[in-house]
C-alpha cells in the first residue's frame, strides 16, 4: 500500500500547486456545508483581491459598463403606509348579517327611536353532518302483457353519484381530500374530529373512499399530462426523494422519489411517483414529448438528448459553482456571477 509521501513523490511542483488547490476547495466547501450560511447572494466587489497561493493568474480585463435603455411598463403600486391599529378590521359587507335587536329594560312605550347602536362581532358555524335524503314516489301504472293485465312500477333514477351506493355526497368526499392533500389533515386526525361532530366513521372506509376518488381523478391526470407531454415544447424536470410507508414492513419506511414536470408557458405541473431515481419514470413519461427539456443536470437526464429533444441546464445550479468558487479563484468567480447578474437584470 502506498504512503502519503509515495503518492506525491513524483508529481511536479506545478501538480503539487494544483492538488493543494484542490484540497483546499473540497476542505472549504466541508466548512461552508458545516459552519456557513446557505444564502448565495452576490455583491460584487470594487478591487478583487489576486490569489495568494502564487499560482500567478492573469488578471481578466473587466468589461467597460455600457448603458442600455430597456423600456418595460409595469403596475407599480403604493406602499401600504405602517401604522398602529385604530380599531376593529372592518369585516366584508358581503357577509350574510343575523340581526339580534336588543331593547332596553326600561319601559319606552310612547317614546320616539332616534337612531341605533351597531356592534358587529365576527361569528363561524363549525361544519355540521346532516343526511340528504332522495325521496322518489313510486306510481303503480296497469299494463296489458300478451292480453294479461300486469302492475308497472314507475320510478325516477337517482341522481349521478361521485361513487356509486356510497353514503357520501360527492362535497363530503372532496373535503376529506382537500383536508388530507391540500391541508395536510392524515385520515386519522379527521376521524378524531368527525367524531367530536357526532360522525364516527372508520378509518378504513374513509381510506377506501380516498382511493376511489383518486380513480375518479385519473382522467383529470391524463389531461394534464397530455398538457405537458403532448402540447407543450418547454418543460422542466426535477425529482425529489421522500419518505414512503413500506407495505411489506409494519412501521417503516423506505424512500421514495417524485418526479415533477412543469410546463411553464401553461403553468402546468404533473407529478410521477417512483419507487427509485432510475430513468424508467422519464423514460415512460417523456416517450411522445418534443422540445426543450431543462434539468438540473442529473445524468438521468442527459439520456434523453436526441434530434426531438434538447436538453437546457439550469443556470441557478450554474451559478452555484461560481458561488463555491469564490474562496479559490475570486476574481474569476465574481466576474461570472456579474455576468449572471446582467441577465437576472434583464429577466426582471
């Protein structure tokens, strides 16, 4: 096995420069992701300081500033001036009033009403069971079957339901998705408080309801896919991982990663759930898709460049790297992110 003192033997003093450039960057970055702040706001410097490892880099020649008239018009609006609170916040006029009319315990019989004295409280009605009940009439009509007289029944239908001989209208059914998904409200926790509300429901049959509502909604993400993959020429990918209960182990997890695809100019997202961070999510989602693929770079990606698709980076991930730079090649480093900045510039 080879020693330290083996390993650099050999090299020159040029290399030797260059890997203790090299360690010093990798030890920088290990404090920075310790001890340092994550923000990576850039203030450019009026004299960048030169290296000091004697490394004698030629000083890039910094470009004059030029002046562009860039003529944009936007709704500028005035600033909210910041004061101490009068009184009440004056509640919506387009609230429903209940009138309670107060009158005095004094006799004002014969007495002439000169005005009134409103007080307006805010009041909330907690959401409440109650059953909707279809009563439909049903005719007995006298019919002649083959020269015999036969009774018909005649009876309306019900009307459409979300889930078919399910006891929850369709409004109950998406509060409880709303409260899970949008609220992030777990079944068991919406359980508790139906049951404060004089409901008990199991668990279980509300789960049950949860998954034939998001078979309900499989169409609704089928359009949105057709939106992004089909319609769309520009889209954006990134993946991230969380945490999945495990079906096969009681109690735990394992790590699972969704997939999302946004189509900016229609501002449309898709998310695509994975068990893992292989390319067989994209693989199966970006199939009929023709266009520009922007990604963070994630080799996953790169698969994908072909004569239907193009690939474009990220220029925050971009600039992130100029970022990390600054504490070994400042003076390169800060003339990229004024650069970046001119086009963060012209994007505002």
């Amino acid at each position: 096995m080879l020693t330290t003192d083996a390993l650099y033997e050999n090299l020159s003093r040029e290399d030797l420069l260059l890997t203790v450039v090299k360690l010093q960057h990798e030890l920088d970055q290990l404090k920075r992701l310790v001890f340092g702040s994550k923000q990576e706001r850039f203030i450019p410097s009026v004299t960048p300081d030169q290296l000091a490892l004697g490394l004698n880099v030629e000083a890039i020649a910094q470009p004059e500033a030029t002046t562009q008239n860039i003529e944009y018009t936007r709704t500028v609006h005035e600033p909210t001036k910041k004061s101490l609170p009068t009184g009440r916040t004056k509640l919506p006029a387009d609230l429903p009033r209940e009138r309670i009319v107060i009158e005095p315990q004094e006799d004002v019989s014969g007495l002439k009403c000169i005005g009134e004295e409103i007080t307006e409280e805010l009041e909330y009605t907690p959401g409440k069971f109650f059953v909707r009940q279809y009563v439909r009439t049903k005719y007995a009509k006298p019919v002649l079957n083959n020269g015999l007289a036969e009774t018909k029944i005649i009876i309306a239908s019900l009307p459409e339901r979300a889930i078919q001989k399910c006891i929850a209208s369709a409004a109950l059914l998406s509060y409880i998705i709303i409260n899970k998904y949008i609220d992030h409200l777990p079944v068991y926790r919406q359980v508790q408080r139906f049951t404060r509300e004089g409901m008990k429901l199991p668990a279980s049959t509300i789960t049950g309801w949860i998954s034939q509502v998001c078979a309900l909604l499989e169409v609704l993400y089928a359009v949105h896919c057709k939106l992004i993959f089909n319609d769309s020429d520009y889209i954006q990918g990134d993946e991230t991982p969380f945490k999945v209960l495990d079906k096969n182990k009681k109690g735990t997890t394992h790590q699972g990663y969704l997939w999302v695809y946004r189509a900016p100019v229609k501002n449309v997202v898709v998310f695509d759930y994975r068990p893992g961070r292989s390319g067989e999510g994209p693989r199966t989602c970006l199939k009929n898709f023709k266009g520009h693929l922007q990604s963070d770079g994630y080799e996953v990606y790169t698969a994908f460049a072909s004569k239907s698709i193009t690939l474009l980076s990220c220029m925050a991930h971009a600039r992130r790297k100029f970022d990390e730079a600054l504490s070994n090649d400042k003076q390169r480093a800060e003339y990229v992110l004024a650069e970046i900045q001119k086009l963060y510039a012209i994007e505002r």
